[in-house]
C-alpha cells in the first residue's frame, strides 16, 4: 500500500487573482466561454495521460501517480457540476465540504482501471463542460458559497475549477 498523502490544506482562491506561478493558469486570459472547449482538451490530455505504461507510479512517495490524479480530475469534474447546477437552480447557496484527500482514499484511487477512468474522466468532463456551455451573462454572476465562506460567481467557479484541472495536467508533465 502507497503512503498516504500530506493533505493539501492551502486556499487556492488566490488563482483567481493572480496567474500561477507553478502551472502558469492565468485567469484573466480565460473567460468563461473558453472554459467548456477548455475542459474538453484537457480530458483528452488525460486520455493520452491515463494509457502511459506507468500511470501507477509515483514520482515520489507523496506524490500522487497519473492515475491518481485523474480519478482526482474525474471527481473535481463532477464535483464541479453538482456545484455549478446548485448554483442554476438556487440563490446564493453553500456548498458541502469535500476532502479531496478522504476521497482518494476510500475511493482506492490507486487501485482503480486506467481503462475505467479515462471513460468516466471524458463524460464527467462533457457533463460539466455542457453545464459552463448554457451560462449566460444573466447566470454568470449567481453567487456560491464554499463551506469556509469563499464566495464564487458561476464565472469565477469555472475559473477556479479550469485552474485545478491546468495545474494536475502540469503536474503529470502532460
């Protein structure tokens, strides 16, 4: 069994901000338009990602595999769209906690079938993906809350939610 992961407690709120210096994310130089032909590329990087002959290993004992990182991308996505429906559908709502790092685990991320993964990566991904496409700029601005009270438009939760995806394509070196 791998060793577990120091969990990541930072606020990546600042992504929206400011570009990042590590995957180089940019907010200002996406708007949300951008953002549904966006996911899409990506779950194609992460097809290519997910038939690596070592998408297992880890670089590094506390660092996730590719595989990992994809089923982390597979659940961000559709994280994600649960998120921006509840934001569609009801005014200023707050959104349940997710510890990403409880979820690897009792999912058994590392343990999963790459095959498997990339199928539901692409259709999370064409889910969210169709979601950002009917935002409009009557429903860009509704406001959600994250359960620490970070408060996100539509636009900026899709913003937020790219970035995340950018900076794990980055981090696999795809």
């Amino acid at each position: 069994m791998p060793e577990p992961i120091e969990p990541d407690t930072k606020d990546w709120t600042w992504v929206l901000e400011q570009p990042c210096a590590d995957c180089g994310f940019d907010p200002a130089a996406q708007p949300l338009a951008a953002v549904p032909g966006l996911i899409h590329d990506t779950a194609m990087v992460w097809s290519d990602v997910l038939r690596r002959p070592d998408v297992r290993d880890r670089p590094a004992p506390q660092v996730w595999s590719p595989l990992e990182y994809a089923c982390h991308i597979r659940d961000v996505h559709r994280l994600f769209a649960e998120r921006v429906e509840l934001m569609l559908r009801e005014d200023e709502p707050t959104f349940a906690n997710w510890d990403q790092d409880e979820t690897a685990v009792a999912s058994a991320y590392g343990d999963q079938d790459p095959a498997e993964v990339d199928i539901d990566l692409i259709e999370a991904a064409g889910h969210v993906a169709g979601l950002y496409s009917t935002v409009t700029a009557e429903t860009s601005g509704r406001v959600g809350f994250r359960s620490n009270g970070s408060a996100f438009t539509v636009e900026t939760l899709g913003l937020y939610h790219l970035h995340d995806v950018v900076h794990h394509v980055h981090d696999v070196g795809a």
